[in-house]
C-alpha cells in the first residue's frame, strides 16, 4: 500500500513539474496535443478533429450537383484497387469530362462527410492569393512583404513570390515528429500570430525551396489585411458559393474567433474538394464566370525551376503553393495533404482525381509518395 502510495505521488509531482516547466518554456501547446493524442489512444493529428477545435464556417451559396456519367463506377482494376484500399482511404473519387466517373467510400464516410485536408489548404491560400491580386487588392507578387506587414520591414527583399514558392528563408521548421516545432505549436497552439513573430529571415530568399507552412501563414496575414475579412469569409464569397459547394466547411482556429490554421485544417468532402480541382482544370473558370485569372493558375502550377532545392536538385515539382509532376507524358498538377489527400488535375485528360485517407506510402518517387501514382494510374483506365 505505502508503495502504491509512493509511485501516485511520485507521478502527481511528476505531473506538476512537468506542467510547470511547459508554461515556463512556452509550450503550453502540449496540454492538447497530449490531451487529444495519446490520452484518447492515438499517435498524432487525425482526419477526423474538427471537433476538437475552435472552427469558422466556409459558407456556401446555391449548391450545383455534379453531373453523374453514364459509365459512374462501371471500370475497375482490382491489382490498382488492393493498392487503394491498403493505406485507409475514407473517399475516392474521379471527375472525367464533367462528370463524375468513379466514387467510392470506406468505413462510415460518405459524399456529405467532413474531413480533414491537411496541406491541401495551402494550394487553397496561394489561389486567394492569386485572386487578391486580380482584384488588385495585391499590386504584385513580387512586392515586398513588407508592404503589407510592418513586421518585415527589416527585410524588404523578401517577396510574396518567395512565400508562395516556399523559399522565404525564414527559419520554420517542419517536423511533424517534434512536439516543440513550430508545426505542433501552429496546430495545438492557440496563438499562430505570436508564434510566426519568433521566426526572421536567416537565408536568401528565392534561392532554397524549403517546404514550410509557416510561409503560408503570412499569406494568410495579407490576405487578413487587404481584403478586411477572414480567410474563411473570403474563401466563401469568392470561391465557395461560386463554386456551387454542396456542403458548408470548416476551417480549424488557433482560438475561438481567431485566426484559420491556413496551411492545413480546411474540413469538407471528396465532392466540394473536386469542385476546386475542377476549376483549375478549366483554368479558372467556372460555367463560364471567371473566379480567378487563366494567367495565375498559368503561373502557380509551373514549377520553380529557377529554385533549387536543399539537396541542390532543380525544383520541378512545386508552383505556387501547388505540386507538379510529369508522368506518363502528361503534365499533372496536384494539392497534396500528410495523410494522404489529394486533389489531382490532369488537364489533357480532363480528369480531376480526390482520394482522402488516413495514411500514404512512406515510399517516395520523384518527390512525391508513391500511391500518388496508383491514384492516377486507376484513373486513367476510367
């Protein structure tokens, strides 16, 4: 009994001082994280927390049904499909013409079910970038940051191409792994502007691509500052409803009536995600009404070439905010999310592929993980 005793006090001091050394370090982040991962048995962030966080609607307008093909869910390749379902998918589904060709769901989700984008929301941010700047609520991309944001005034070279092109130079990190990063104080944390202050230049802008998602928080910043909205009310008023989204989204807050996690944490489903696939396939328009310029979706989704990468490799994978990769001859554009999610475009085919899930291949080619491939492979044989 007396050592029973000893062990509960020996945690409940562990506890205290474990706790007091996270508010003295700052890292009061990892009460949630701990609180929503290992205390409720799980390893990280799930596609399914929206729950768990403060969120501000993305509203929609007058929904517009996809059309549905007269071939819908008629072509299967069963080698292609083990390799689909082998990674936990939640949603597939394939846009061909218009239409769609192919959907299927896992488990309990279905068209209406809400989960999470992860990095998808960045290629949605570097888009509402793209339309500030038709709107000329932005002059240009190649203004300096600190036009914008007082804060960088110390470094006027940098631009907002340089964010958008992930070579900023600012010194975020991106480990999912580290509970003391920068990505879990963004995503557990409740002050993501107090957090990106901690973080200056230390490189050359436009000269490394570093794939970082505080860059596309400072997006997220200016587009706070011209437009006089939040990103979510924009992305509602110049997207959403225009779009003819069925189903209101989500978009995860630091804290309530704060401020979108913006490089991840947009909730919505297979359906409302192929709509933004398929208004870049048609270069930015939308039955016939433009919602962003043939010149930027142009612009965002060609590779840096111009940038190298940390290695030294060319960057002829990334745009704006955008994934590229060329295969089987074809020329493929792509948001990309950690667990799994995508939204791919393959404009000479006219096909636009959403696959949503709890995991990806750890396995990686060209830059990209490997299924990314087994997506489009199935595809293509629609």
């Amino acid at each position: 009994m007396k050592t029973l005793k000893k062990i509960i006090v020996g945690f409940v001091l562990f506890l205290a001082l474990a706790s007091a050394l996270a508010f003295l370090t700052g890292n009061q982040h990892l009460f949630k994280a701990v609180a929503t991962t290992y205390l409720v048995g799980k390893t990280g962030p799930s596609i399914d927390e929206y729950d768990i966080f403060e969120n501000r609607t993305v509203e929609v307008g007058d929904p517009q049904p996809w059309l549905i093909s007269k071939n819908y869910n008629k072509k299967n390749n069963e080698k292609l499909h083990q390799e689909i379902e082998a990674l936990k998918p939640a949603a597939f589904l394939i846009a061909k013409n218009d239409s769609l060709i192919y959907e299927e769901y896992w488990d309990a989700y279905s068209e209406n079910s809400l989960t999470n984008s992860f990095s998808m929301a960045k290629s949605y941010i570097g888009m509402l970038i793209g339309i500030a700047l038709d709107e000329g609520k932005i002059n240009s991309i190649d203004d300096p940051v600190a036009n914008y944001l007082p804060q960088y005034a110390n470094h006027p070279e940098l631009t907002i191409q340089h964010l958008l092109t992930m070579s900023s130079g600012i010194n975020f990190d991106e480990s999912y792994e580290n509970p003391l990063g920068h990505m879990a104080k963004a995503y557990y944390g409740k002050d993501i502007e107090k957090l990106n202050e901690k973080y200056t230049v230390t490189e050359t802008p436009g000269e490394i691509f570093r794939y970082l998602g505080g860059n596309t928080i400072i997006l997220s910043f200016i587009l706070e500052k011209v437009t006089g909205q939040t990103i979510s009310q924009y992305m509602s008023e110049k997207v959403w409803q225009r779009i003819g989204a069925v189903n209101p989204a989500l978009w995860n807050l630091d804290h309530k009536d704060g401020k979108e996690k913006a490089y991840c944490c947009f909730y919505s489903n297979a359906r409302d995600f192929a709509r933004i696939g398929k208004l870049y396939l048609n270069k930015g328009l939308w039955n016939d009404q433009r919602v962003i310029s043939e010149d930027y979706v142009t612009e965002s989704t060609c590779p840096a070439y111009y940038l190298k990468d940390g290695k030294g490799n060319l960057v002829d994978y990334y745009g704006f905010h955008i994934w590229t990769t060329y295969y089987k001859d074809l020329d493929i554009f792509f948001f990309r999310g950690i667990k799994g999610q995508y939204t791919i475009v393959i404009p000479e085919k006219n096909l636009v592929i959403v696959r949503l899930g709890k995991q990806r291949s750890k396995e990686f080619v060209n830059n990209n993980p490997s299924d990314l491939y087994t997506y489009i492979d199935f595809a293509l044989e629609q």
